[in-house]
C-alpha cells in the first residue's frame, strides 16, 4: 500500500471532519443517495424530474340558506384543468365533498371535444360523496389552458355551503409526459 | 286538372288553420282542443294519392265536409283513428265528423293536425295530446304513438364474449311533458355496466347504487323536474327503463352496454339479443310477478311490474336496428338467422359483419344469429383478463372425442308440454311435432311419458310405458289430442314429471316444452331443485320469444342442456340434435386439476356433465400463469380424464368483459341460493349488492340512476307513459294478455 495515499486519505477525512464536520463515510453515502435518486428519474425518464406534485384545492360551495335537512336539491359542480400553454391528452383527479349529505348522481364530459364524452368512473373507490374519475384523448385537437373536463351532478340535502377537495393525480401530454397543471372546481352555473 | 285537384291539400290545409277546428289525427289524445292552445307540434304529412287508391281513413275532419269544395263523396274517408291510452276505456272522445270525398291518381292530400294544450291535466289516465298525424288504412295495421322511438344495437363478438351497445332513443310526441316506462328484455347473462343519457348534446354517466337509494334519487329528480333516468332489473332478463320529464318535441337517449358469453352447439355459436318480453302467466295470489296487460290496463294484472301489449291490428312506430361484427378467432363457415332476415358481409374469413335488414325491424321476436365455425379447428379456449381487481379467466370445455363411440343406455323418458294459452297455435303445434319426432325415435329398451300442464297437468298414463310402436301409437294420439288453453301452472306439471318412483334400471330424461311464460321462476327453479334427484333435465324453449332465463336455469340445475324451437326452425332437426346427444353418455362428476394456476371463484360451482356436442363454459378467478389443465370425471363408471392445452397467446390476449362475465355469474349464483335460503337472504343481499357495485354491474339490488341537474322543466312530471309492446310473433294477444 501506498503510505502516502493512506496518509493523503487519512489527512483528507480529517480535514474534512474539522472543516464540514462531516464524516468521510457520511459524504459518501450522500453522495451515494444522490447519485441513486438520480438514476431513479433518469429511469423514470418523462416523469422524472418535472413530475409535478399531487394537489389538493378546497373549495366551498355555497348553498341556499333556511332550508330543511330534509330537503334535496340537484346541482352541478364543474371541474376545470389548467393546463398552461401545454395540450392536455389525459388527466385523472379525485373530487370529493366533506359532507356526507351529498350523493354523485350522474358524471358529465368537458366543453372541449376532446373531452366531451362522460369520463370513467373508478368503481371501487366510487362512493356517495366521493369519485375518481379520469380521461384520455387521441385527439390532435387538445385542449390548453384552463378548461372544463368534468361536470358532477349531485343532489344536496339541506341549507349552507358544502366543501369539496379537488386532487389532480394526473396530467399528462400525448406522448406520456406528466405536465404541470391546476385543478379547481366551481359550481356550474344553471 | 290534375294541377288544381292536387292543391285540394292546400285548400284543406287554410281551412283547417283558418277555421282552427279542432281535428286531431291519430295524435293519441282524446281531449278537446281548445282555440287558445297553441300548436305545440305541428306536423303534417302527405299522403300520395296511388297509395290511398281503394283506401278508406276512417273518423273524423269536421269542417271538411263543407268546406271541403270539390271534394266529391266516394270512396276515401279521412279518419282519426280512435286511440286508447293508459285508462282511456272510460274517456269521452272527441266529436267526430266525417268527411269523405275523393281522391284522383296523382293528386296528394295534405291535412295539418293542430297541437293541443299543453296545459290539459295530465295524468296517468289521461295521456297528453300531440300533434302527430296519422292515418289509418284498412288491413293495414294500427299506428299507435308510443314514446320510445328507436332501439339501436351494435354487437362485437371476440371468440365468445360479446360486448353490445344498447341505444333506445325516447322521444315525447305528446304536447305536455311524460315520464316514459318501458319493461324490456336482455339476455339473462348479461353484465350490464355501463349507462349514459344523453340530454341533447350533452351525456351524462348513470352511476350504481344500491336499488332503494337509486329509486329515492330518481323520484326526487322527477319530482323536482330534472331529466333524469332509472335502470332497474326485475328478473335476470327483465328490466325497466324510466325517464323522467322528457318535454313535448324532446329525445332522451339511453345508452346500456353490456357483456355476455355466447352459447356453443355442435359446431356453432349463437347469438341472442331478445326483444320482447312475453306475456307471463303469474299463480293467484303473486304478487311480485309480471304482468301482462292490453296497452292503457295499467295496474290490471295486481303485480309489481307489468308490460303493457298492443292489440291485435296495432302497431307502435318504435323499430329496431341491429348490426354485429363478429370476430371467430376462426374460420367462419356459414351464419344463418332464425327469425330475421339480415345481410352477412365476409370480411375475412374468421370475420363477419352482420346487419339486420330493415324490412324487419318489428320487435316482436328475438334476433337469433348462429354461425357454424370450422369444427376440426375448435380448440378449448382459455382468455383471460387482469385489472386491479385480479386475474379472471373463462375456457370452454369441450367433449372428448370418445364420448361419441360410446353407447347410451336405456332411458326413461319424460315428455313435459306446456299446453297454456300462451303456446296456443303455432308454438304448441312445432312442439307436438318435436315431440312425436322424439317419441319416435325411442327403441323398445326405453320407457316414455307424456305430461301436460297447463291450469292443472294430466298424462299418457299412470307410469311410464315401454316404447313399443303400440304404445308410441298411443302416445302421439295422446299428443294430438293436446290443446293450448288455460294458465301456466308449471309447477304441476314438474311434480307430475318428477315426483314419481325412478326405474332404476334406465337413466331418466326430463324434457319440458315450453315458452316459459311465467312470473314465478324462482319458484320453479327452487321446485325443480328439491325434486330433481338423479334425473336430467333437457329444456326447449319454444317460440319466438321464449324465457331463456328460466330455460338455460332449468337446464344448468337440470345437469342437462338447453335448446330452442323457434316458430322458424324444422323440430326435426332439433330433436334429432338431441337425440344425438342423447345417444351416448355424458361425462359425468367433472373436476379440473388446475396445473400451475392457483384457482377460487369458479362458477358455476357445481360443475354440469359434459354431453355430447354441448361444451361448459367455466369462468373464474386465478394468480399465477395461465397453464394447461387437466379435467376428470366418469364415463358410466369408468374414471376418465383428459388433458386440456392451453394456448398461451389466447390466453394471454386482453379481454375486457371476463371480469364482468364473472361478476355477472357471481351474482347469478348467489341469487340462486338468495332464494333458496331465506335464512341466510340478509347476508347474501349484502354480498350481491357489494359484488354490483364493485363491479358496476346490474343486480335485483342494484341500479343505475343518471340525473341532468341543469336541466329543470316547469310544473309537475307529467303523465307517466308505458311503452307498449306487440306480443311475441305467433303467441294470442287473447289467450295471454288482461283487460
């Protein structure tokens, strides 16, 4: 073994525990880290680095007053995607109401064409204040911007506002990529 | 001349609207009109004049008559034609006065029809008013204004899983807004899970929910004026479609997609799309049966559900398209429909195009479509699906080869015949010459009976007789005495066919004839069930309509098989069909060794005999890799087994409906025991009610409901309108239907 390795190697953890007070070993395993999580994304490829993160949007809906608890009216909540200045091929979010005197009783297309079919409901997770649907078009026409892709209709029981949650999960462009994107919800005008 | 005589129609035309009488063609309503109403839906239609030559339009066109000019009295009479709604028996009509004058070759008559009311009451006895015009021709049926349209069907057949978009366009005619309900049928194994109305441009999904909880939501909507929509199962080929506040000139359209395998015999599939529900008979004293009333005798018949019937010489204006693209995964030989006619286009050679023809667009029989497919390439067939509820497979299992050089031995057969008003005239004649052909064919090794019911049951004789040509003498004379009339006490004639000493010494065959026209089918099957012991029992539908739930049950709890006689088909064939699978024993106490697949759920649970020309199908759930089985069993008393080879790129192949196929059968099976088990009835109504909506599936329990909640129509929900049907082809309106 070369001794004046060993002492350059032995000098260099001390210095860099004096300066960083940083073990050898601890850098090495960061950097360990780091190198890995790079190779993750690189693997993940398009939904590597850019994947935006899951957002949740309260939002409060409001409702008529003095009204009993007995009493149902029907409504609709629209669901909008912004998606900036990219197209959007394809989305999936969650809708859900805090309330539990709240029921989904029918799910509606978007304005654009692209999206104007009903979406697909999942089934499991469907529940009576609660749905995840998603969509996908092959269209060449695709929306941009902010658009309508959903229309809930629900039926409300009683008076007062009711919040919803809104989750976009998923956003992504014709070719796979997730893109970065804003979901909001508002009360559809009648 | 003739210049000028072809404008009679205009004449006509300014007289009608200057003088705003009140004539109402064939709009359905019975209510005066009033001056102040405004024409909702003015329609007018013409009418040619060769096409009226010798015609005669009966009732009524008052003013006409004298202001009608030159309009020379002869032969052709305009005419309302008095038309009968929900309850109208008892409605005044209106007043009527009669012109007649004639028309010359080439000259054309127009009439407009001036709307009514909008406002006029409007409730389940009295329908509203329209503006439709329509004209009435001798030996000509009927038209009579109904609000559902059309029926669109569109099949896909891959291998033998059909996915089929069912699309009934609802469209009010009437000037006041309805609620229509139409009952209609499906296939009794079809996993209906999707649904989508569309309001205009605009669909909405339906979403499952439990059956009460749908109901509430629809009935709220209704009542607060929403275009809404309720999809409700009242058996497993039953149900009922609602849509709720369609206003005047207004087209809901309903979308149902469903899934179902098809059936496979001697080298052939078939598929099924019903399209009318036959006239049920129901026991005194039910209740949750099914009805069967004349068009407007809503609430007659006392039971829960109820389909309203066209009389005789009556015709709606609903039709129905139909087109099927079939994918055989191999060569196709022929394809030949039974009941309609249809054009086939070749595609490939394992695809077909199949398009019905619209001369024969009446839904009044079911479509039946059998296509021979190459018998030497028939392969046992395992597909398989995987989502994020698991793996689902289906394989069809085919009959070894042997099980044709074998023998049958003696036999004991019990000839069952439905001979109740419903198989009155044709339907009872093919089944009596079914019959006689299978009596025929009997040896002297064998014993037969012949039963037959229909308020009560009787027989040939005490016991079965030995099939000497005396006694088969005896026995076709006693058929031909045979007559359709009277009820559909089926249930006796199961326990004369069942509850008598077995000759140990032959095998018992039982084969009931019937179109199955009844309300109480679970108490059949449970019956059935109870006395069944070691008999077989052979189902035959007969008609153009049949109940092919409770034949294909009948047959799956029987350990027999199934087989329909349409009105179109030669029994001899069919019976000779059956006597060949017959004619050699069936592979009994199946089992199926599994190989690498690790295998729960497989439905049916018991598995049935493997008979001669008919295959089982076997859906379930498995992990692992799709792998070949082995499947085992009894020929007589020799244990047998054969192997079967999966091919992997089959099985590997993504097929969509399997999971739904199997939920579908889940569900069947648990109903089955549902009503078997009234003990265990809470438990078991939770599982099936679960099983549906994980999987979006159609169920006793659960429903589809679709709500617009943007659109909201004024006043109340209107006049609730059934959808009447044309009796089944070849069955009596008289025989079958209350007034």
């Amino acid at each position: 073994m070369n001794t004046n390795e060993l002492t350059n190697t032995q000098s260099c953890s001390r210095r860099c525990s004096r300066r960083c007070h940083i073990p050898l070993c601890w850098a090495l395993l960061i950097a360990f880290d780091v190198s890995l999580m790079a190779l993750t994304y690189a693997q993940d490829g398009k939904a590597g680095a850019t994947e935006p993160p899951v957002q949740s949007v309260e939002t409060e809906i409001p409702g008529p007053v003095d009204v009993a608890a007995n009493v149902s009216r029907f409504e609709a909540i629209d669901v909008f995607v912004d998606s900036g200045n990219q197209r959007l091929a394809a989305w999936q979010l969650e809708v859900r109401s805090t309330a539990n005197d709240v029921q989904i009783v029918g799910i509606e297309g978007g304005e654009h064409p692209a999206f104007s079919e009903p979406p697909y409901y999942d089934k499991r997770a469907m529940n009576n204040n609660r749905v995840i649907i998603a969509a996908f078009s092959t269209d060449d026409n695709l929306p941009s911007g902010r658009s309508r892709v959903a229309r809930i209709h629900v039926q409300v029981r009683g008076s007062g506002a009711r919040a919803w949650l809104s989750e976009l999960t998923t956003s992504a462009t014709t070719d796979g990529t997730r893109i970065p994107a804003e979901i909001s919800i508002t009360k559809a005008a009648g | 001349m003739n210049i000028l005589r072809s404008r009679i129609s205009a004449v006509l035309m300014l007289c009608v609207a200057a003088t705003m009488c009140a004539v109402q063609l064939g709009c359905g309503s019975e209510q005066p009109a009033t001056d102040s109403a405004p024409s909702s839906m003015p329609v007018n239609s013409k009418t040619s004049a060769p096409a009226l030559d010798g015609d005669v339009f009966a009732d009524a066109l008052e003013s006409l008559a004298t202001g009608g000019a030159s309009a020379r009295q002869r032969g052709n009479v305009l005419t309302s034609p008095t038309r009968r709604f929900p309850g109208d028996g008892s409605s005044p009509g209106p007043a009527v006065v009669r012109a007649t004058f004639e028309l010359m070759p080439g000259e054309e008559l127009w009439v407009i029809a001036k709307g009514f009311d909008p406002a006029a009451p409007a409730n389940e006895e009295t329908p509203p008013g329209c503006g439709a015009l329509m004209a009435r021709l001798p030996d000509v049926e009927k038209e009579v204004p109904v609000p559902l349209k059309h029926t669109a069907v569109v099949g896909n057949i891959d291998g033998y899983i059909a996915t089929v978009d069912v699309t009934q366009q609802f469209q009010n005619t009437y000037n006041s807004k309805i609620e229509a309900v139409y009952v209609f049928p499906l296939p009794d194994n079809a996993a209906v899970s999707e649904f989508v109305m569309t309001v205009g441009e605009r669909k909405i999904r339906g979403i499952i929910r439990e059956r009460e909880e749908a109901e509430k939501i629809y009935n709220d909507a209704r009542a607060q004026g929403h275009v809404a929509s309720l999809l409700t199962q009242e058996r497993p080929n039953i149900f009922t479609q609602k849509v709720a506040n369609i206003e005047p000139g207004k087209q809901i359209d309903i979308n149902i997609r469903y899934f179902n395998t098809l059936q496979y015999d001697d080298g052939a599939y078939e598929f099924v799309f019903p399209m009318v529900v036959g006239p049920r008979y129901n026991p005194p004293e039910t209740t949750d049966g099914i009805g069967a009333v004349g068009r407007g005798n809503q609430g007659v018949s006392g039971q829960s559900t109820e389909v309203q019937y066209l009389t005789p010489g009556e015709r709606s204006g609903h039709d129905v398209s139909l087109s099927l693209n079939i994918s055989a995964g191999v060569n196709i030989e022929s394809v030949r429909s039974i009941n309609h006619d249809v054009a086939v286009k070749d595609v490939t050679e394992t695809e077909r195009s199949v398009t019905l023809s619209a001369s024969d667009s009446i839904p009044n029989k079911d479509f039946v479509l059998r296509y021979q497919v190459a018998g030497d390439k028939i392969k046992t067939a395992m597909m398989t699906h995987k989502d994020d509820h698991g793996q689902y497979f289906t394989m069809m299992l085919y009959p070894p080869a042997e099980l044709k050089k074998v023998q049958r031995s003696p036999m004991e057969m019990v000839f069952v015949l439905d001979c109740s008003g419903s198989m009155s005239g044709r339907p009872i004649d093919q089944a009596r010459a079914a019959i006689s052909h299978a009596v025929q064919s009997l040896t002297a090794r064998d014993t037969f009976q012949i039963i037959n019911f229909s308020s009560t049951a009787s027989q040939l004789g005490a016991a079965p007789v030995i099939a000497t040509p005396q006694n088969i003498q005896k026995g076709l004379t006693y058929l031909n005495s045979l007559n359709g009339e009277g009820g559909t006490e089926m249930i006796q004639g199961l326990k004369a066919a069942l509850d008598f000493p077995h000759d140990e010494g032959r095998f018992r065959l039982v084969s009931f004839m019937t179109d199955g026209y009844i309300g109480n089918d679970h108490d059949i099957l449970n019956a059935l069930s109870d006395k069944l012991g070691d008999s077989r029992i052979f189902s035959f539908g007969v008609g153009q309509s049949p109940n092919r739930f409770l034949m294909d049950r009948m047959a799956l709890i029987g350990r027999g098989a199934v087989a329909y006689l349409s009105l179109n088909d030669d029994p001899v064939e069919i019976m000779n069909r059956f006597n060949e699978r017959i004619s050699h024993p069936a592979m009994t106490d199946l089992s199926i060794n599994w190989g690498n697949m690790h295998v729960t759920d497989v439905y049916p649970q018991i598995l049935p005999d493997l008979i001669v020309g008919r295959p089982v199908v076997v859906t379930g759930r498995f992990t692992g890799e799709p792998s070949s089985v082995k499947v085992g069993g009894r020929q007589g008393m020799q244990p047998t087994s054969f192997a079967v080879a999966v091919d992997a790129a089959d099985a590997t192949k993504e097929h969509k409906g399997i999971a739904s196929v199997w939920a579908r059968l889940k569900i069947m099976d648990l109903m089955t025991q549902f009503s078997r088990t009234p003990d265990q009835a809470a438990e078991l109504r939770q599982t099936v009610t679960q099983t549906a909506l994980e999987y979006s599936l159609m169920s006793t329990f659960t429903a589809f409901v679709a709500v617009d909640s943007m659109s909201k129509t004024e006043g109340e929900f209107g006049t609730t309108v059934a959808v009447p049907v044309n009796v089944p082809e070849g069955v009596k309106y008289e025989t079958t239907v209350e007034n």
